[in-house]
C-alpha cells in the first residue's frame, strides 16, 4: 500500500535509526536522541504537512551522547543521554532526560540530573525550525530549501509558513528560556545531587484546526487511549507471547484513530509514518479485522467514505459516481500530487465498502445506522456494474498518467506480471476483486433480506452465482492448480503464482471443488517461505523477497489467507496450513518486538531463521496490526447474526494459542464474554432471545 507514487518510500536518514511516534493526524520522526535533523525525512508532521524540520538539544552547545530510548505507547518515548565528560575523564555527571508526547502537537519535558559532588553551570539550547514542506515532497526525497518565518515575541516562539499565514507553530516553554528566533536558550546552575527542568510545548497552527496544546495527564493522547480501551472488548490469550500481540494490537489501532469529522465519529488512519490519513482500501479491512475488538470503527470508517463517494466523472482525480475514494489529504501539495486533496485511485475499496456494511449488520449495527449507509451502497454497486465492469468482470484502467496504473492493494508499478517478467496491460481484472464483488453482492441481499425485501436478496444472490461462474471459469488455470493473478486486456490469464487467490478463499468465492487443489498449490514452499506467504512465487521472473510487492510478506495478506482457508477447514489440508501459516506469521511477529510491521522481506525461513526487516515498512501500519484480530477471530470460528439473533461458534484454536479470553465483547446491545481452548469454548451472557450454535 504506497501512496501515490505506486512504490516504497524514501528510507528515512539519520545516524542510529529512526523512533516513530503516532497519534491521530499528528507523528514524529527522530534519531534516538530525539533530535529532529534538517536535510533527512524527520520531523513533526501534523495534517500531512511538516511542522518541524529541527529540533536538536544541546548542552554547552554540545550533543549529548545517547544512552537508551524507550517506546512504550505509539505516542510516548523517554529519551535518556549524558552530557560528554571533559576531556580525559571517563565518568560524566551530567545525565539528561527528553519525556516526548505527541498529541495535537508535541509536549516535552527536559530534565537535567546533576549526579555530582558540585554544582554544575549548563548552558541548555533547543534549536527549532521549519520548512512546512508537503508530506509528499518529504517522502519522495524532493524538499529543497525553505524554512520558515521565525519571530519571538512575548515569551513565545513562531515559526510563520511565509506562503501562508495561516500555518504556524507556537512554541511555549516554562523555566524562563531565552528566546530568539529558531531557538530557546536556558542558562541554568543545577546544584549537586539534584535536578532541573523544564516543559516545552510546540503547537501547530493550521486555520480552524488552530489546537490549543494539550496537558499530558488529563486531555492528552494517554487519556484518549483509555477512555478508547473502557469502551472496547478486553482481548488476552496465555499461550507465550500472543497476549503481548493482542495488547500491542490494541494500542496501535488506538493511536491511528482518527476523531476529526465534523461529527466526532472515529475512523482509522492506514499508518505511520506516511499513511496518517483515510484511506478506502486500508481502512475498511483494518475495520472488518477490528470488529472483533470495536465495531464502532467500522461504523465510522463507512460515514467518512460515504461523505466523500465520487459523485462526478472526474479523470484527473479519478472520481467516478458511486465510487469509493483511495485517499484523502490535507498537505499543501496535495492538489499537485492527487489533483485534489482526495483520490479515487483504487478498484476494490467500492466492493469492500459494500462488504463492510453488511459485516456491521451482523456484529448488531443499529438499524438506523445502516440505513442511513444504505444509499452509498447502492451507489457502490451502480459503480460496479457500470464504470467499474468489463463484460461482467471488475477491472481498472487508470484515467490519465497521473493516476496509479495498478489500482489493487498490490499498486507497485510492478506488481502485476505475468511468469515471465511481462507487465500487464489495461484494463487489469485482478482475482481478488472478484472475490470481493461477489462477497458484496451476498452482502447487499444479506442487507434486502434483513429488510424483508426478498425478491432483491434473490436477485442479488443470482447474481453472485453467476460472478462465481464466470471468474472460476476465466480465471483457473488447471496447469498451475490455482487462479490467475489477474486477466490482462486480451483477458488473457496474467500467470504469476501469487498469493491473491488466498483472497479469494477469503470471500467465498472459489467452488469446494477447486479448493483442495488451491490449498496445495497455496502451501508450496515457493509462497509459503515459513513465515507466511510471500506476495509472488519465487519461480516468477520478477522475484524478488526484498520487493515491495513482488515476493515480500504482508501480515494483513497472510491473515487473509488463513481465514480463507478456515472458511473451507472442511477441506483436506485447509486446517493445517492454516496452523502452519498462523504460527509462521505468529513468531515473526514476535521477533518484531510483538508489533506487525506493514511488511518485511520474503526470505525463506530455512536461509535466515529471523525475519530480515523490509527498512521502509512502516510501524505502526494499521492493517498489520489489525491481523492479529483477524487470526483470532477466524480460529474461534466466530460469525455472529445480529438480524438472525444468532452467534456461530468452532473454536480450532492451536495448542500453543493456550486459552484465549474475550470480555464485554459487544454485540448490537448485547456484551457478551467468550473463553475457548482448543476446541472447546465457553460463552456467557448472550441475551436469552439468541441462539448460540457449535459447529
């Protein structure tokens, strides 16, 4: 999932690494310092604009060396350094602390220890500036000069954007700094054996989103996380190392909500550093895997899509009507780069819209919500049969040169290829796309027959009936034991063994018949590198485990595949390669400290027994986090029916899943708690007018 320019982003410079902190439309990039360097992809960006391109503390005009770094929430990091010793003296005494919050800007506490017998005299010097460079220009790699109007009146430091007055940064700081432009300036004596600080708050200023700072204890991130997690279902499982998944899981999707509509309702951003914004794809399958944890993000995530559904034809932007946008910005560039600040760029995001809606339905949306979406819906489906179809198939075609030329979650340049290296040509009718119209058309009669409208719930399944038809029929290649990963212009079969057909699996769309054979194919150890399956086959030409999306490993893709696969557990192999699969993707996990990243490099497991990172993955990325859910969720073997007041249940849970306890799961105005091991599970407190039913 790239943005825009259809590739991996610029790798983010700086000596040591990088520390990432997210929260909402606000993140920062620094090096493990703390320090924000001009010249490199750091800064505190808020809004897809660059608020701060410097930030650097020094100590007597000297860096201080770094002793540790810790993350311990998205939006946290303590910073611990020493000031150097003078020379010829081993030990310092001076040990600085940097306490970093990120919120509707950034708050930080800087703390001078003085761990000596004397008093020491310091002079402390936090250097600021900025360049409000477009958050596209800084991925890409183009900023090139810049810099902002600097002013320090009253106590206050302003860094103006000189093109538009209306974007700023105030700075404020406590303990009577010195104040100049670009810097604030502390002349301190901390007396032995004790300490000094001071709290500084950068505040962005854009028009009306003009914030007010925020106190880290009572208005901060920290509190929003914990009203969030009073409000969610409460996940823990005592099989090793899931329980710190689960936990990571929910602080992650936590701090990439986002609570800007004018009606307060939350959605999700697709990730940091470089997707903090809505987008259709990313954040309807990040809110279909997270319903199990909170289904009002879904809710939420279907309003804002359905407040910006394409209403005009529109080539530049791609807007169509009825389609379902692929991103929105709000960067000063964003008119140059999308054509506007949203872009419709994307062929799946209008079927999965319709697919989400129906999910939502059967975890207990209210009535009313629904019906308030089911307009946008109907526009979706309009969209699919009309300019999203090709002779009954769902295809895309980029509108002018501006657009991206693959329109699937695969959107790289080169991610559609055919066995021997060949690019596809125009219009492309990927697999999964498929899957996901034909699961949109069982969702939109699922809609019409919770309604009592049977003849269009029978119309719309006749249809499905007859997608399924017409794709096994284009798109299975006996040859090969699994589907083509698309069809090109001539709607020949693009060749490429890929792991798409796991979507498909997924849906619901591959017949019993064809299973057995794709659950084979799907286990080869060219796609299964034991960590989970790689994108592209390693006999495919284009291969490449360090590609972006030609032979890596996507978490969120992996989890698909397994619960596709536990969707036909009655077929031979079906549960094992689920297991093998789950407990791949499960430990690579782990060895990334418990947090999924977007991906990493496709290396077989039997080459490097640890996953090798992909270096410009991002982390937090909120369909990664969200797999774990989805794995959960799909081992339970859970499929609530709201409208039907039934809960489905068959638990297939791993040995080494242990006991897994869900509490205050919530079920249209039921909370329900579930404890499964194994094969067994326990469900109390579904309402007396429900049916539970064990498979």
């Amino acid at each position: 999932m790239s943005v825009f320019n259809a590739g991996p982003p610029t790798p983010i410079s700086g000596v040591g690494g990088v520390v990432t902190l997210v929260e909402a439309s606000t993140f920062c990039l620094s090096d493990p310092l703390g320090d924000i360097h001009p010249g490199t992809a750091h800064g505190l960006f808020h809004r897809d604009a660059r608020m701060l391109n410097r930030w650097e503390l020094r100590l007597d005009g000297v860096a201080p060396e770094q002793l540790s770094v810790a993350v311990r929430e998205p939006f946290r990091a303590r910073f611990v350094a020493r000031k150097p010793p003078p020379h010829g003296i081993a030990d310092a005494t001076v040990l600085v602390q940097r306490r970093r919050t990120i919120g509707e800007g950034l708050h930080e506490v800087i703390t001078v220890h003085n761990l000596g017998d004397e008093d020491t005299a310091i002079t402390v010097t936090l250097t600021a500036d900025t360049d409000f460079a477009d958050l596209f220009a800084v991925k890409e790699g183009r900023v090139h000069g810049g810099g902002g109007e600097l002013t320090a009146v009253g106590g206050v430091l302003r860094l103006a954007d000189r093109t538009n007055p209306e974007r700023a940064v105030i700075i404020t700081a406590d303990a009577d700094p010195v104040i100049q432009p670009g810097s604030l300036t502390w002349r301190i004596v901390v007396a032995r054996r004790s300490v000094w600080h001071t709290t500084v708050h950068c505040r962005p200023a854009t028009g009306r989103h003009d914030t007010s700072g925020f106190d880290e204890d009572e208005d901060g991130p920290a509190t929003k996380i914990r009203h969030w997690r009073a409000t969610t279902t409460s996940l823990t499982a005592s099989g090793q190392g899931l329980n710190a998944i689960l936990q990571r899981t929910e602080t992650d999707l936590g701090a990439l909500r986002l609570d800007d509509s004018a009606d307060g309702t939350a959605y999700v951003a697709a990730g940091a550093p470089w997707f903090m914004a809505l987008f259709g794809r990313d954040s309807l399958l990040t809110s279909w895997m997270a319903l199990l944890l909170d289904s009002d993000l879904a809710v939420g995530t279907l309003r804002q899509l359905a407040e910006l559904q394409g209403t005009q034809v529109n080539p530049v932007t791609e807007e169509e009507p009825g389609r379902i946008m692929h991103e929105r910005r709000y960067g000063p560039g964003s008119d140059r780069v999308l054509g506007g600040t949203v872009y419709y760029g994307t062929v799946d995001a209008t079927p999965l819209f319709v697919m989400v809606l129906a999910e939502c339905l059967r975890w207990g949306a209210s009535e009313s919500a629904v019906q308030q979406l089911l307009p946008a819906a109907d526009a979706a489906m309009e969209w699919l049969g009309s300019y999203g179809d090709r002779d009954g198939l769902v295809v895309y075609h980029r509108k002018t040169d501006r657009g991206l030329a693959n329109q699937g979650w695969k959107d790289s340049w080169d991610a559609i290829s055919f066995s021997d290296g060949r690019l596809a040509e125009p219009p492309i009718a990927l697999c999964e796309a498929q899957g996901y119209a034909y699961a949109a058309e069982l969702g939109r009669a699922d809609l019409a027959e919770s309604s009592g409208d049977h003849g269009t719930a029978d119309r719309w399944r006749a249809r499905a009936a007859d997608r399924r038809a017409r794709f096994d029929e284009a798109f299975w290649m006996p040859d090969c034991g699994t589907y083509a990963l698309a069809l090109d212009a001539s709607n020949q079969p693009v060749d490429a063994i890929s792991s798409n057909p796991g979507h498909c699996l997924w849906t619901g769309i591959v017949p019993d018949e064809r299973a057995a054979e794709l659950i084979e194919r799907l286990s080869a150890p060219d796609l299964n590198s034991g960590f989970g399956l790689r994108t592209l086959s390693s006999t495919a030409r284009r291969f490449n485990p360090m590609g972006y999306h030609t032979g890596s490993i996507w978490p969120h893709d992996t989890a698909i595949a397994v619960a596709g696969l536990l969707r036909y557990a009655h077929i031979p192999g079906a549960l094992k390669l689920a297991e093998r699969l789950a407990t791949g993707l499960l430990e690579a996990i782990l060895e990334f400290g418990a947090r999924p990243p977007e991906l990493f490099c496709g290396f077989s497991r039997s080459e490097f027994h640890s996953p090798i990172p992909y270096p410009t993955s991002c982390s937090p990325q909120a369909w990664a986090s969200a797999a774990p859910l989805l794995l959960m969720r799909s081992f339970l073997g859970l499929q609530p029916d709201a409208p039907a007041r039934t809960l489905t249940i068959a638990p297939r849970l791993p040995e080494r899943a242990g006991t897994i306890r869900l509490t205050d799961l919530k079920l249209g105005g039921a909370s329900i708690t579930i404890e499964a091991t194994g094969t067994e599970a326990e469900v109390t407190g579904l309402p007396d007018d429900w049916q539970l039913r064990r498979l």
